[in-house]
C-alpha cells in the first residue's frame, strides 16, 4: 500500500476513535476515560454521587415518572452508552434494557440512563484487559449450505 499511497508511521496506537490503548508486558488494555469524562462533562455529571452499580433492583415507574421527556438529549446519551459497551460490558444490559425506549423515552428512563452515568463516573479507569499468550490457537467453523 505504501507503493501506492503516501503513509506515514505514527508508531504505536495509543488513542483511536474514543479508545485509549495501553500497552503492557502481558498484553494490551482498552479503556474509555476520557470518552467518560467528555461525557460526563457534557451531561453536567461530572460531581455525581458515584453508584456501584448500574441499575437499579426496582424497575416499575412512578405514576409521575411517565410524563414524556425531549427525545433528543436521550438519545444523544444513548448512543453514548452504546458506544461505550466497546469496551465495557459491564453495562451492556442496562443499556440495552434501556434502549427500547429511544423514541419516547420518559423522566423514568431517563432516570435510569443518569443512574448509569454515576456508576460510570465510579468506574471510569475500567476497561478490557487482552492477555498475550506465546502461543495461538484459532479455531473456525463453516456452513457451506
């Protein structure tokens, strides 16, 4: 490609498309933090109480938590959150429990995407950890039907 086209080395990945790339003797770690913090930033929730976790055991909304809230904010942290499920799957499921509600969302749900917010502004330096191995074994599968 380089015959082709004028490329330019930049060395190691460290930071690409909101994920931040740490490299390790053991391996490779990818976080999101400052993809968090921006988020963060920009929902005014950067000094939220922290919650330990994302969701909440009640699920069932109050008579006044029905009222229909602006779509446009709640979608725009909803893509956010699903973005964020990248690299972290701890919160998959209640974005996903959340995400139905994209286009009318309620003060409820609404509620529940803050409450994953503050679970996120407690846990911002979590990420995945890939571990090197000194040998690989791919295994793959085919359907020729």
């Amino acid at each position: 490609m380089g015959t082709e086209f004028a490329t330019k080395d930049l060395g190691s990945l460290h930071y690409f498309l909101g994920v931040e790339v740490r490299y390790f003797s053991g391996g490779i770690f990818l976080s999101q933090g400052k993809y968090i913090h921006d988020l963060l930033a920009q929902a005014k929730m950067l000094e939220a109480i922290h919650m330990a976790t994302p969701m909440t055991v009640k699920t069932t909304p109050h008579v006044h938590d029905t009222q229909p809230i602006d779509a446009t904010a709640y979608q725009r942290l909803m893509g956010s959150l699903q973005y964020l499920t990248f690299t972290r799957p701890d919160i998959t499921h209640v974005v996903n429990r959340v995400s139905p509600h994209f286009n009318s969302p309620t003060a409820f749900h609404l509620r529940e995407v803050k409450r994953i917010l503050r679970y996120l502004c407690g846990t911002i330096n979590l990420g995945l950890c890939y571990l090197s191995q000194s040998s690989l074994n791919l295994t793959s599968f085919c359907d020729a039907d």
